[in-house]
C-alpha cells in the first residue's frame, strides 16, 4: 500500500512531513517534477500535461491515490482530470479544500449553503498561475459570504527555495508582503497558497504582524487524509514501497530535502 505525493519540486515535501507524522505505517512516495519547476508561470495546459504525467508515474509505482501537494496543479489542472482523465479506481485530491474549510470553519464534505464566516479580510498569498485561476475564490465562494480576498502572486519565491538562495526568498517575501499590505492594510488571516511557503513561514508571519492568522497546508491536508482513508481504506493502492522520485538531479535534489527536512532523505531518477 502507498500513497503518492506530488509537487512541482520541493514545496510538496511540508504536506509529506505532516502526513508521515500523522499516518506512520502508510508508504508514500513522492515525486518532484524539479526538471519543470517552477510551475507557477506556465500556462494552464502546461500544467496540466506535466501534472497528468507524474501522476501516472505515481500510478506505476502502486499508488492509486495521489495527493497533489502542490496548488498550481490543483488550481489549474485538477478539475479536468477530475471530469475526463481519472479512471475509476484511481484518486486525485488537491490540496485547496481542507485549507478553505479550515478558514470557514466546516467539517470535512459539510455542503450546506455558503454562510458567514468569522474572517472578512483575507490575504492569498500563491504563485502567479494560482492567482490568475481564481480557483481559491471559487472553492470559497461555495462556502462563504462576505469575505473579501486580495490576492498577491509571490513571483520569484519558488525559484529562489528551489534554487536554496533563502536570502532572495525572504527579500521577496518582504516585498509581497508589503505590495499586499498596499491593496489590503488589515487583513484578518492570510493564506499561504503554495506548498513552498510553510518554508518561509516564519518570515511571513514576522511581514504580516501577530494579529494576523497565517493558515498553511500541511497539518490540514494531513488531517484530511487521514479522515479520507478511514472512509476508504481501499484506496490505499498496492504499493509498499515509500520513495522519492525526481525528474531533476537526485543528488541535488537529495541534498536540499536533507537540509529543508532536518533528516536523511534520498531522491532517485523518476
Ligand atoms: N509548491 C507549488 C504550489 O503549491 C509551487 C508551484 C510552482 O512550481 O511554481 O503551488
């Protein structure tokens, strides 16, 4: 049994963290597309040809529930494989609902009508193909009322993680802070929208002040999962292997999850 886990590159690696801590015996295997990353300034059906190919490799790998760890792929790519492209035995779940949930205060699958929610002001903080989709404001807008959302695309962020340069990162967090605090002064909460950013979440926090709820994936994608797979335990697929897969150089790869994850962690050729 296994579970695959996808990114872009090395974002998806916080939601793998926090599904590992919260279902131990459960395989995953996780695939980084680092040979395409970032995804966040490719077009829509970029996204989605990149997105169906690593699933499928997850596929091969004896996962037939795959969790897109990353929100490019789940804004721009998840609902067409959703309606044409997902066999039947087979699952793909994105990573947006459990954070919108979260932020409207719903249990897992509560459909009622859109109601008023605690937060009014919402910061998006997600890479510009996020931004352009407006996915997040359509899943929130089934959900919620009255909530204004301003969305700032972070350009540069993934690179610069992807790159290790956690200098440019920070520099460029400050300054998507401070272009989203120009358009919305005082937001209530503010969403970190791309699977990357927990790794940045500390300065995130620091740009934003304390009284600003920062909400991030991984540890609610994690409970999801773990509710989901008490529901349908056969989704577990038929691999028992856990694994990394990269598209990019293994050993480059393996070197900056080791640093990003605190412990061992060896990538090999997808
Ligand atoms: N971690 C991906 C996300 O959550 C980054 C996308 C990219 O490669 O730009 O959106």
């Amino acid at each position: 049994m296994a579970v695959g886990i996808f990114d872009s590159g090395l974002g998806g690696l916080t939601v793998l963290d926090a599904v590992q801590a919260q279902l131990p015996d459960v395989p995953f295997v996780y695939f980084g597309d680092h040979a395409h990353a970032p995804y966040g300034v490719r077009t829509p059906d970029d996204i989605y040809n990149l997105t169906t190919e690593a699933v499928e490799r997850l596929w091969d790998a004896g996962c037939d529930l795959v969790i897109l760890a990353c929100n490019t792929a789940s804004a721009a790519a998840l609902r067409r494989m959703q309606e044409s492209w997902i066999p039947e035995n087979k699952r793909v779940l994105g990573v947006f609902v459990p954070l919108i949930e979260a932020l409207t205060e719903r249990q897992w699958g509560d459909n009622s009508p859109p109601r008023e929610v605690n937060v009014k002001h919402v910061a998006l903080f997600a890479t510009p193909a996020t931004v352009r989709s407006r996915a997040f404001q359509r899943e929130l807008a089934f959900r919620a009322i009255g909530v204004d959302v301003e969305a700032q695309a972070c350009g540069g962020v993934v690179d610069a993680i992807e790159d290790g340069d956690m200098i440019l990162a920070e520099a460029l967090v400050r300054s998507h802070v401070d272009a989203l605090k120009r358009k919305m002064p005082q937001p209530d909460a503010a969403i970190l929208g791309c699977t990357h950013y927990p790794l940045m979440q500390d300065i995130f926090q620091a740009a934003l002040g304390a009284d600003v709820k920062v909400f991030s994936q991984a540890d609610l994608v994690a409970a999801s999962l773990e509710d989901y797979l008490t529901r349908r335990p056969e989704m577990i697929g038929a691999g028992t292997q856990s694994g990394f897969l990269t598209t990019g150089d293994p050993d480059r790869v393996s070197d900056m999850a080791t640093q990003f994850l605190r412990r061992k962690i060896t990538f090999s050729a997808a």
